[in-house]
C-alpha cells in the first residue's frame, strides 16, 4: 500500500497578528501548521523529503520571501511555495510564477483562499512524492535477481525456503489464493532445482474434463480410447527427467486422484490400454487454492494422497497481507504495461493511488497487474486521464480528482453529510469549503436514495 504522507504547510511571516490569524485559519480547516516569525529558522526545517509546503510573505527583514523561494527551489524545485505580496510587490510575484513558484496572494486575500490554495499545493506535493515513490519501486523491480517482487518479511522468507527447498529435488505442495503466483513459484523450484534444463509441464487439473484428464495425464496406447487412433504421450510422461505442476489439483476428480497416487509412490504410469507400467523420474510440485484438509473433510480429497504430496508445504500470501509490497509490484506492471502498449509514460493520480491502498485484492497479483494496465490505458476507476499533451495544469487535474472523490463519497452516504466527512477524513468546514469550491451540492445526493 502507498502509505498516507504526513504533511505540514510551513507558514513564514515577521508580522505576528498575520502569522497568528492566518495559522489559525489554517488550523481550522484541519491542516497541520508549522509557523515561522523568518525566512532563515524555516529554512533550517526543510529538507529533500519534505512532504509539505511553504507559505511565505515576500518582504521581511534579513532574508525575504524570493531568496526563501530561491532556496527551496535548490533544496527541491518540486516544494510548492505560495508567495505573499503587498500591492508593490504584485510584479516581483508574478516574476516568481514564471520562475517556478506555485501561487501568491496579494493582501489583503480571504482565509478560505489561502486553505484552498494550500490544499492544492499539498495535494500536488503528494502526488509529486507518490509518483517519485513509484519510479524508484519500478527501479528496485527491475534490479531484483528474484521474478518474486517484493520487500516485505514474509516474501523474502518464500524467497529463501524456494532457494532450499529447489536443492532438495523432493515433491511440493503450494497452497495460495488464485492469481498469488502459485506456477510462479513452481517455475522457480524447477529452474533452482537440478531439473533445470529438462521439461517443466504445467497441467492446470480444473480445466480437464474428467472425461479427458486420465488420457490427457496418463496417455493411451492406439485405439485405447474414442477417437484415439494414434497413441498418445501423456502429460506425466512428457515431463519425464523433469518437474511436473499439477495446478488446482483440489479440482481433480477422486478416480484420477487415485491413479495419481500410484504415480507418486512407484515412480511409473500405466497409459489407458497399455499391459505394463512406464519408469518415470520426476519432481511432482501440487497446487491448491483452497485448505486440501477441508477438502479432505468433504469427501473430495483423498487423504493418502495430500499425505503423499505434503513433503514440503509452501504458502504464498495473499495480497492483503502484504500490503507493503504492493508499490513495488505496481510499478513493475506499469512498466511492463507501458512497454507492451507503447505508452511514454505514467502519472499516478489521486484515484489510482486510493485503489492501491483501500482494495483488498481478492484477485491477489494478477488483478493488480490487470488494474496498473487499465491505469496506464486510462480505464481505471478513476476514469480516463488527460492525455499528455493536455493543456490543463496540474492543478486543474487535481481541482477535478477532488471533486471526483468528494462526489463518489457524497453517492456513497445518499448526501450524509457526517458520514461523508468520516469517508474522507476532513473537518465540516473544510468539507463545506470544497464543496462550495467545485459547485457541489450534497442536496442532488439525497434525492437519490
């Protein structure tokens, strides 16, 4: 999950009745104030990873409000700065826009002008970080060593007992929810194992008909079975010298369960209409995506056989419960996205970026890599982006992702006007503040209950 950045708005001024009136104001349209009474002290308080911004009158003693701007700009040009300036000072502000700076406010300026100015230059700093967050993530993806993406505890453990486990060349259960990476895993027991080098077959066990899945895994001699004149190479014999992946094998019907467990045990197969067994050397690694012991418990899992395949037992975790690992994981589709559909490039925007830390991924690995496709498509659910060439600013697109997510929260709640502030974590009157600002009007919510 792309975690919430805290945030402060840095607030400089020498006048102390301003200082005080404008951070209160602040205050209470719930965003965090750090006041300063001179340029230098604030300074002194902004670093590279600063996730806030600055506010700051232009004429103060010592060092003033452009050579603050100047400063900043060379700690990071990305810190927003909102300038203040006297009527005189107007020119030097507008100067100061062309260099970089993200807004000023010419005295005297209303209080809900500065919370929403602030707001903005707050969200823009987010997504400015959130974005550097996701090219270093995609940067980590493409040096790992491991196809298994990810920092977080329980995958760097996986990573080393595949390492062990791939040398001991003995058979594997992997238990995972679907889409986890399951043949993933398996892929990487064969490649780390001895067998590398020799056939690696995959069977996915739910999609055989029960009809076909004894010929399609044991084979058949010639006319052995209806429309079979010629014989046929089963599966399990294919991957004779090397591993074979039984996916979904919870899905295989008892009477091919049991034909399988001779497998695992004599190490040969019987094809339908042959008089005598074939030798097989092979590595069996199973895969389930539901508790085998229950399956065991209704009837639709042979007991002997979970004992046979439960040597090593493997557990992939789910999504939710890696949480920390989802940038990471995104950034590496988006990349393979933006390579496969020739797009130059990809800005993470506010309804991308609730997605990824709000969803529970039932659809695990490859629904995220199916989501990161839609997002640099435009198709995610935060609609399409502007394209971009678009000539609208950023904060332009960030003035409409808020009105987006404030109208997707009134729907929600039916026009709730409390609901709606614990949804989006904002004080009322910040709420009511946005809403008057975008033209919403929680009314038209209500009518749709």
């Amino acid at each position: 999950m792309i975690e919430d950045i805290p945030q402060a708005v840095i607030f400089v001024d020498d006048d102390p009745e301003l200082r005080e009136a404008n951070v209160q104001a602040l205050q209470l349209a719930g965003l965090e104030v750090r006041p300063f009474a001179d340029a230098r002290s604030a300074l002194a308080a902004i670093e590279a990873s600063f996730a806030g911004m600055v506010v700051s009158d232009i004429r103060m003693p010592g060092m003033d409000g452009l050579e603050l701007f100047a400063q900043i700009r060379a700690i990071d040009p990305d810190i927003p700065v909102i300038l203040i300036s006297g009527h005189a000072d107007v020119p030097m502000a507008v100067g100061a826009l062309r260099e970089g700076a993200f807004d000023f406010l010419a005295k005297p300026f209303a209080a809900d002008h500065l919370i929403a100015a602030c707001e903005r230059a707050l969200q823009t700093r987010r997504l400015v970080l959130e974005n550097r967050a996701l090219r270093a993530a995609a940067s980590a993806a493409a040096d790992s060593d491991s196809p298994l993406i990810g920092d977080s505890p329980v995958m760097a453990r996986l990573r080393d007992t595949i390492a062990q486990v791939a040398k001991a060349d003995i058979d594997v259960l992997i238990e995972g929810e679907t889409g986890s990476g399951k043949e993933l895993v398996a892929l990487l027991l064969h490649r780390q194992g001895p067998r590398r080098g020799r056939p690696f077959v995959a069977v996915n066990s739910g999609a055989l008909p029960e009809t076909l899945a004894e010929a399609e895994l044991f084979g058949h001699e010639r006319g052995a079975v209806a429309h079979g004149r010629l014989e046929q190479t089963g599966r399990i014999q294919s991957s004779n010298g090397g591993t074979l992946f039984l996916d979904e094998i919870d899905s295989m019907a008892m009477g091919v369960q049991a034909k399988l467990l001779r497998v695992l045990e004599e190490r040969e197969v019987l094809p339908l209409g042959a008089e005598r067994p074939r030798a097989v050397d092979l590595r069996v690694v199973a895969a389930a995506k539901r508790d085998l012991q229950g399956a065991i418990a209704e009837g639709v899992f042979r007991e002997d056989l979970f004992y046979r395949l439960n040597v090593v037992r493997l557990r992939i975790p789910p999504l939710r419960e890696r949480r920390a690992d989802i940038p990471q994981l995104f950034a590496h589709f988006v990349d393979q996205a933006k390579a496969q559909v020739g797009a130059p490039a990809f800005v993470m925007t506010d309804a991308v970026r609730r997605r990824l830390a709000d969803h529970d991924w039932p659809g695990n690995v490859r629904e995220l890599r199916n989501f990161a496709f839609s997002a640099v498509l435009g198709l995610s659910d935060g609609g399409p982006r502007p394209p971009m060439g678009s000539t609208d600013s950023l904060a332009e697109r960030v003035d409409r992702f808020e009105a987006a997510a404030i109208e997707e929260a009134l729907g929600h709640t039916a026009g709730d006007i409390q609901a709606t502030m614990a949804l989006l974590a904002l004080p009322r009157k910040t709420l009511y503040d946005k809403m008057k600002r975008h033209g919403i009007k929680p009314d038209a919510f209500r009518a749709r209950r």
